[in-house]
C-alpha cells in the first residue's frame, strides 16, 4: 500500500508542475504576442523589457523541466502512463504556438533592421552631401561689390 500511496503521490506532484508550467508557457505565449505587437509598432525598448520577462521565466521552465524529467522517470519505472494526462498535451500546444509567434516577431525585427539599414545608408549619404555643399566657398552666385 506504502508503494501505491507514493505513486499516487508522484503523480499528483507531476500533475502540479505540469500545471504550473502551463500558467508559465501561458504567461510566455502572452509575452510572446505582446513582443510581435511591439515589433509591429517597432517599439524597441518594450521588447527588451518584454525580453527581460521571459528571461525570467524560462528560467523557472528550465527547473519544471528538470523536475518533471525526474518524476516522469520514477512514475514510468513504475509502469504509469504519462501520456492519459490531457495538460501535457497543452504543454505541447503552448510551446509550439510560442514558437510560432517568436517566428513572427523574428521577421519582424529583421524587416525593421533592413529598413533601418537602409535609412542609415541614406543619412550617411545625406551627410556627405552636406558636409561637400558646406565645404565649398563659392555657392554657384557670384557677388562682386562694385555691382
């Protein structure tokens, strides 16, 4: 009975963190689609702190991860199936669509780096151009003072 309690108990602690992951994966598919919102507004300082956020949330999915790789070990030993559980499936899901989303917010930034490339490529020519029209003494007029 001892072995069957703990099982149970494993099982319950595995069914927690796979809830608590989920609210993370979640919490990190929200970022995510507030991240592309940002790079569409190309408002930059927003993604980075968005980035800082799920920074620190991958962190604690790295330890669910850890943590659900040593229960389901102990719980298949055992002979439990994993898959009956409908929120690993949702964990699946959510990473994926994050995923998705991360791709999206991916080509944005990079269509924003070309377009600012491009800009900063027409600056530079723009400024060229002025300092060469500053440089030159005579402007096409001629001035004489006996006129």
């Amino acid at each position: 009975m001892v072995s069957s309690n703990k099982l149970a108990d494993s099982s319950d602690s595995l069914i927690e963190l796979l809830a608590a992951q989920c609210v993370d994966l979640e919490k990190l598919l929200a970022l995510a689609r507030e991240e592309t919102a940002a790079a569409q507004e190309r408002k930059f300082l927003k993604i980075w702190d968005i980035v800082s956020e799920r920074t620190a949330i991958g962190k604690r999915l790295e330890t669910f991860h850890r943590q659900i790789s040593e229960l389901r070990s102990h719980l298949e030993s055992k002979g439990e199936n994993l898959t009956q559980y409908d929120i690993t499936n949702r964990v699946i899901e959510l990473a994926n669509l994050t995923l998705l989303q991360d791709q999206q917010t991916r080509l944005l930034l990079t269509e924003s780096r070309t377009e600012l490339s491009a800009s900063l490529i027409n600056l530079e020519k723009s400024h060229h151009g002025t300092n060469a029209y500053l440089r030159e003494n005579t402007k096409g007029l001629a001035y004489d003072r006996s006129f």
